[in-house]
C-alpha cells in the first residue's frame, strides 16, 4: 500500500506541489462523524471520527482505492493512533456485517423517464462518452478526482440519505446547495436492494462514498421501488418540501412498502 504518515506538525494550509498525485485520509476528533471534500492543501480529503465511524475499514478502503488511480495517501492523525489500526486490516469479505440493506440514487424526472428506456443507471463519464451532457454540480466544490465520475452513486436510506435529495435540489438550483432545509421540489428517489449489489460483486469500496458502481447498472434487477412527491404527503403546516422532509416521507413510503 502507497501511503506516508503526515507528522503532528504538518499544517494542512500549506499548498501541495502536485496535489492530484495524492488524497489525504485525516483524523478529527471533533467532527460528529465523517466529512468529505477538497483539503485546503489542495487534494481531496476525507475526514472521519474514530469514534463514530469504523475507521479501518474507511482507512483500508480508501488506500487500496486511491492507490488504484496511483494516488498516494497521506494520513494525518495526531491526535489517534493511527498505526494501531493499520496494523489490523478487516478481513476482505464480500459482504461486511455494516453493508446496508438497502440504498438510494435520487434522480432528476426527467432524467428517470430516460433511465427507466435505458434499463440502467449510466455514470456520468458513461453519458457524456454517448453525448448526453450531464452537470456534476459538486464536483468542483468538492474537490473530488475526475474518476469519480466513472462511477454510479448512491446514498444511504437513513442518516445522511437527505444527501441524496440535496444533489437533486443543487441541479436544480444550478449550484451546489449542501443546505437540507432548502426549498425542494422533489423528483425521483430510487430505492435499491444494495445487499445484492454486494453479493453480485459491483459495489466498489472507495473509503469515501456509502456505495458506488463501475459505468452502469442494470435496474431490472436490483431496483425495488421509486417514489415520487405525489406518492407522500407533505408535513402539515409547511408550505414547501426540503430534501430532509421528502427523504423522511419517502423512507416511510418504502418501509411500509417492503413490510407489506
């Protein structure tokens, strides 16, 4: 594994000279959980909590991922024992005990109509090699490697899901809108059977991203339901949708709806 341990006074605001050869894995202990996004070094960067997130596997995952594009890993943790943990990788299994049941792409209408023809979820490297244009609004604010785009991505149904929803609302805003309390008009949210993702060995473990596939994946056999704004009802006494308000009404909608 290609990666160089940062010593405790490195300063993260000191610019990197090539800074897309490398990532940073980074351990902050005042964070609620994880974090990603572009360092001010000048790489991209992921952030994680030791104590609210399983940080071997995030830490393993994102070396053998990064390394794979020949990125070189840079790990700063002064405040954690960092060695401790990469003296104990997790065992390599298919499906991991923490994989989720279930996972979510949410998607634009009129993007879902196209989808629903195709029969597959594309990438967006994959839709631009056929002609079809696709903004990745929070690509540049994020900071994230061109390769990322080569990858169909999703979220999970709880926690954070709402960041499923708030992709949807910056696209259509025109800018990256990271608020889950904004003005939303939903579109379509997409529930998948992601435990059978992993089985059938597509999920790609990046250390960064809940669950992401290579270029497409074929929804006949692994999309159980869609739900749209006029399937759920709006909260009483609001006079407008936000990403976190739709993620809730529609997580209802599915639960009752794979409980029978």
């Amino acid at each position: 594994m290609n990666f160089t341990i940062l010593p405790s006074d490195w300063h993260e605001n000191t610019l990197l000279d090539e800074p897309k050869n490398v990532s940073l894995f980074k351990i902050d202990l005042n964070i609620s959980g994880f974090m990603m996004g572009k360092s001010p070094c000048g790489c991209y960067a992921i952030t994680v909590n030791p104590n609210a997130v399983d940080v071997i596997e995030r830490l393993f995952d994102f070396i053998q991922y990064e390394n794979s594009y020949d990125r070189q890993v840079l790990i700063f943790s002064p405040e954690y024992d960092i060695v401790s943990a990469l003296n104990c990788p997790p065992q390599t299994e298919i499906i991991r005990p923490s994989d989720p049941q279930y996972a979510v792409h949410s998607t634009l209408l009129a993007y879902y109509d196209q989808i629903i023809k195709d029969g597959c979820l594309k990438s967006t490297a994959r839709l631009r090699h056929e002609g079809i244009e696709r903004k990745a609004i929070g690509f540049a604010p994020l900071g994230e490697p061109e390769d990322y785009l080569e990858y169909v991505m999703f979220a999970p149904v709880d926690g954070w899901g709402s960041g499923s929803e708030m992709v949807i609302n910056s696209h259509m805003r025109g800018e990256a809108c990271f608020d889950p309390g904004s003005p939303y008009t939903p579109q379509a949210r997409m529930y998948f059977n992601a435990r059978k993702i992993f089985a059938d060995g597509l999920a790609v473990r990046d250390g960064a991203h809940y669950l992401k596939v290579y270029d497409n994946l074929d929804i006949s056999k692994y999309l159980l339901l869609t739900v749209f704004e006029k399937d759920v009802e709006r909260p009483n006494g609001k006079d407008y949708w936000t990403p976190t308000s739709f993620t809730a009404a529609a997580n209802k909608y599915f639960v009752d709806f794979i409980n029978g």
